[in-house]
C-alpha cells in the first residue's frame, strides 16, 4: 500500500482519487501531527463492509469458506439451460 503526505495529496487530490478507483489500491495519508487515514474508492469500501458483515457470525464464515471450497473443487455445481424467450 503506497502512502503520501497530506499536503501531496491535497495538491494532487482528483488525480488520488482516479488512481485508487482504477488500481483499487488504497492510499494512506499521513501528516506528521495527526493519525494516518486511508483514501480507497467507494466500491472496495462497499465491498468491505459487505464482506465484514457476511463473516460477523462465525456459522456464516463457515459456510461461506465451504461454499468457495465446492466452487473452487467444482462441486454441488447446478447447470441450467437457457430457455430462448423469443
């Protein structure tokens, strides 16, 4: 994760951020009389607190590893067919 002062990013601010929205990378910001921040795009945030919600309950992070893990070995997988609505 890369950092910049705050005055670098303050002079640079639209330019910060289009880069964290196009690399999703976030920033850290840092100024020497105050505790750093962080400057990500709204989408990783909302992905974020999407993701910390789904694992709060250790029953649903149990479930959501072992539904990845079938994905991943290929298992329980249900093929549809299209059915053409025209």
């Amino acid at each position: 994760m890369q950092a910049m002062t705050l005055n670098e990013a303050v002079q640079d601010l639209l330019n910060v951020i289009d880069k964290v929205n196009e690399n999703h990378e976030p920033l850290i910001v840092t100024h020497e009389h105050h505790k750093p921040a962080v400057i990500m795009s709204l989408d990783d945030f909302n992905a974020w607190q999407e993701t910390a919600y789904l694992t709060r309950s250790s029953a649903n992070t149990k479930d959501l590893l072992e539904a990845v893990e079938e994905i991943r070995l290929r298992k329980n997988l249900v093929q549809h067919e299209l059915v053409d609505t025209l």
